[in-house]
C-alpha cells in the first residue's frame, strides 16, 4: 500500500477545486491545520482542510450567540471541509481573527514550491559533491544562508564524512541559526576530530593533533586527552 506524503498531499490539494461553503456560497480557503492536538487529543486526521473564512457568512456570525448560550464563552465556529470528502464540519474560533495564521494563500504556497524546488536542486548538487568526495564545495553550501535548512543539514553530515581536519576551524568560527542545524554542526566537528585525530587545545582553542603534549600556537602545555 502506497502512502501519500505530506507534500504529495498539499500539491493535490492545490489542484482540488475549491469547495463552496453551503451557508454564505464563498470560495473556502485552504488551511493547513496546526501541530497542536485539538479537542481530544487525537487531532484532525489530515495536514489540510478547506474552511470559510468570510466574517459574514451566517453560520459564522450566528455562531457567537450559540456557543454563548451554550457553552457560556465567547468563540464562533467556521464551517471546514476534509479535502476529497464532501460533508461539511465545524471548528471553533475564539476571535475573527483565530486560525488565520495557518491560512495557505496563493503567496505562501508560491513560496513553499519555491522552497522545495530549491531543497531537492540543493539535494541534487550534494550528490554530485559528494560522488566527487568534494568536500570543499559541500561545505560552501553549508555555510551558505540563502541554502534551504534542510540542505544545510546534510551538507553538514556529509563534511562530517568527507571533510579535511581545516574544514573543522570553519564550522568552529562560524555561526548557524538554529539548534538542530548547530547540533548537526557540532556532531560533524566530533566526527572531524576522531577522524584526523585532532582536537581543539583548551587554552588558545586552535586545533591541534589529539597526541600533542604542547600546543604549537600558544605553547601551553597539554595533557593527554
């Protein structure tokens, strides 16, 4: 059984015609549904849905007096639909403006096929590097900002594998953005120094052989590592 990707599924949703909703006969948008869990844990059951948004749809404007009176709090609801279903359902929105952060307008989505066609021409130039063992250039790309994160990520595993023991005071000098591209970062810094059998010295934290017992840029002497 073949399992559709969350991209495979955005890229169908794109082509769907969108649905009208039954209550005001507006086009609905698409909406990407947040990673928090909703109403009991188990969450929506699709990364998508298509939901009106037009602040005069009745359903909408009536919705504050319902869940007043029922609930006794102030929220609405917005009619959605599962893309590829037909049946239509209700979310709750605790302000006009609730759930518009998720909205996937025609921009957004322009601008995350850009991003994937960037990441895979990325992925695509990585292989070739790393076919040729061309660390040199794998590690321009990482430390490149305008590359995608992804790539970024394995451009540093990859230098990690390939690199020579000066691709490590590049990685040290330098800083990355995020956490998770800093931690893939400092695990190639690890896999550089097991591999050339180097380490960085505690006084001056240039990089020096592992077997060193004095360091040749500050003359400090070293024990054992």
């Amino acid at each position: 059984m073949a399992f559709e990707t969350k991209q495979e599924l955005l890229h169908r949703c794109m082509e769907m015609e969108k649905p009208a909703c039954p209550h005001c006969e507006k086009e609905m948008t698409l909406w990407e549904v947040p990673e928090v869990t909703f109403s009991d844990g188990l969450g929506w059951g699709t990364p998508y849905l298509f939901v009106c948004f037009n602040d005069e749809c009745p359903s909408f404007k009536q919705g504050w007096d319902h869940m007043k009176e029922t609930m006794e709090f102030k929220a609405s609801y917005r009619c959605i639909q599962e893309p590829g279903r037909e049946n239509f359902e209700y979310m709750p929105v605790f302000s006009p403006t609730g759930a518009q952060g998720q909205i996937l307008d025609d921009a957004v989505l322009l601008e995350r096929e850009a991003l994937e066609e960037r990441t895979k021409q990325g992925f695509s130039i990585l292989t070739d590097y790393y076919i040729t063992k061309d660390w040199d250039e794998i590690l321009k790309m990482l430390l490149d900002p305008n590359q995608p994160p992804r790539v970024r990520f394995k451009a540093a595993e990859m230098v990690g594998e390939l690199g020579e023991s000066e691709a490590t005071e590049h990685l040290v000098n330098h800083k990355f953005p995020t956490p998770v591209l800093q931690k893939a970062v400092d695990e190639a810094v690890a896999q550089l120094h097991e591999r050339h059998y180097t380490r960085e010295c505690p006084y001056c934290a240039e990089i020096i052989k592992k077997r060193a017992k004095l360091c040749k840029h500050c003359q400090k002497e070293l024990s054992r590592a």
